[in-house]
C-alpha cells in the first residue's frame, strides 16, 4: 500500500484539529496542567498504541506531549495514522 498523497493527508486533517502534516507525518502538540496530568494522556495514548498494534513518536515534557504518526513500513502516513489520531483526540 503507497502512502497518501498529500493532497490526501491535507484533507483529511481537516478532520483532526491542531494536527499538521510534516514530512509524511502528523503530530499534534497536547498541553496539560502539570506532569501528572502529561503522564496520563500518556499512558491512554499508550494503551491505544497496544491496542491497535499502532505505535506513534512520542515526546514528553513536563506539562506538555507531542504525538506523531507516521508508517514507517510504507514510507509515510497510512490511513492506520489518521484513525490511531482521531482516537487519541478522543481522549480529551
């Protein structure tokens, strides 16, 4: 399966607010309250990760996480992506 174009990418981020489309990635930066907060969102995006056999980048700090997807078996951002994004999103 080829990555989505970005054309393809760029619409369906309409859907996913505060996302962006990087070099065939998206990521979103999520802020919090303080580190206990950061570590709880977290461990639910982690355990989305296991769920969907999924796993994104993450980048933690202490009141503040960037997430991004990408596939790397096909080279770039997968529809697999976009939907482990939307679920994460839920989570707020």
């Amino acid at each position: 399966m080829p990555p989505l174009s970005e054309a393809e990418a760029r619409e369906a981020l309409r859907a996913l607010p505060g996302w962006v489309l990087e070099k065939g990635a998206i990521a979103k930066v999520f802020s919090f309250k303080n580190f206990y907060e950061t570590m709880a969102f977290v461990n639910a995006v982690a355990f989305i990760a296991h769920r969907e056999d999924h796993h994104p980048d993450l980048e933690v700090g202490y009141k503040a996480c960037r997430v991004r997807y990408r596939t790397h078996a096909i080279g770039g951002l997968s529809q697999n992506d976009l939907i482990c994004a939307a679920k994460v999103e839920k989570l707020l």
